[in-house]
C-alpha cells in the first residue's frame, strides 16, 4: 500500500510538472484537460439515485457510496451491434420527447409511435457510449394504489425488454417502479391522466 501511495504521488508531482495543471481531476482549461476512466466488476448497483449524481463536463461526480456504479466497463459493447431501426430516424418535433413513452389505459403494450421514439433514443445514445439507463414506469391514479404499482412495473419492463430485443445489455438497464406516486400533469383531466400513464428513461452515457 505504502508503494501504491508513492506511486500515486510520484505521479501527481510529474503531471503538474508537465502541465503546470494543481487540479488533475477538474481543470479544464486550454494547457489542462483529464479524463479519468476507470472499470469495474459485475455486479452493478441496479437502482441508482439520479439525484446524487452533478456532471462536470463530460465526467461524473456522484457521491462516494455509488462511485462504483458509474465507471466504465473495460470491454463495452460496440455500436455496431446495437440495431435500433431500419427506417429512417424521426425526429425529436416529430414524436415528441424521446425520453418518455406514453402507454393507453391499463395497458403495457408500446404503440408504433412509442417503438418509434425508443429506436430514436437507441440512435441518438448508443453513439455516446452507454453505461446505464435507469427506466421508470408510472401510472395514473385510477384504481388501487398496489394494482397501479404493480402496472408501472410491466411497463418500466416492457420498455426494457424492448431496448434489450435492440441490442441493449440486460445489464445495463435498471426499472424502477412510481405507480402513482409521481405523476407529470393533474388525474382530473383526461388529457392529464394520459400523461401520466408514461415511462421515463434516464440514459448515462460516456461522452
């Protein structure tokens, strides 16, 4: 351990010497710019509070006790295996938020134009590397609240087993189920329960 820290040391000490950097992990200025990447050892925390992670460019900052779920594997998976659409690529105007997908009444089954914005989102991140995708599924408040959390599972994982058919890793996904306890609009309106009868998609990418 003590050679470990030495090491390190001697390291820190020939990096500021080259650079003139004093900060290896956050200057970003024109003379300074570090990327760390590390790797890590299945198995990955699955349910990951996107509320403590703070970017910081292109790195990520979380708190130390996920500081493991957010290195970068050592072998990721290529893009070119990654299938998302043979059709051409809608736009964002087109579809609406590719992040969220809207599901009918008491249903879990993706429509077209739901399908059609996950490709997008296959296509717009598998290019920057994904290393995580937290998937939420909610519903609207009609019916029993146990029923309802049931229901926002089937479709946080109807949306992965989809992504997963286009070449996602399984274990690159995480689901995590709100039922009602998160809605996006009012459950007065019809319009508003329609909104919240969704699931969201959180990707982190490498880049």
């Amino acid at each position: 351990m003590k050679n470990l820290n030495k090491n390190l040391f001697w390291l820190l000490v020939t990096s500021v010497a080259m650079t003139g950097c004093t900060n290896l992990f956050l200057k970003s200025d024109k003379s300074c710019h570090f990327v760390i990447e590390t790797t890590y050892s299945p198995p990955v925390v699955s349910n990951l509070d996107y509320a403590l992670i703070k970017g910081f460019q292109n790195q990520a900052i979380i708190e130390p006790a996920f500081q493991h779920a957010l290195t970068l594997p050592s072998r990721l998976q290529p893009v070119a295996s990654i299938v998302a659409t043979t059709r051409p690529v809608p736009s964002e105007h087109e579809n609406g938020n590719i992040n969220t997908v809207y599901f009918a009444f008491d249903s879990v089954t993706l429509s077209d134009a739901e399908t059609a914005k996950l490709n997008h989102f296959i296509v717009k991140n598998a290019p920057l590397g994904i290393l995580h995708i937290k998937v939420t599924g909610h519903t609207d408040s009609y019916g029993r609240t146990a029923y309802n959390q049931r229901l926002s599972l089937q479709r946080a994982q109807a949306v992965r087993q989809y992504l997963i058919a286009k070449g996602v890793k399984p274990s690159l996904i995480s689901t995590l189920p709100l039922g009602e306890h998160e809605p996006a609009a009012t459950n007065s309106t019809d319009s508003g329960r329609a909104l919240n009868r969704r699931s969201e998609l959180y990707p982190v990418t490498r880049n």
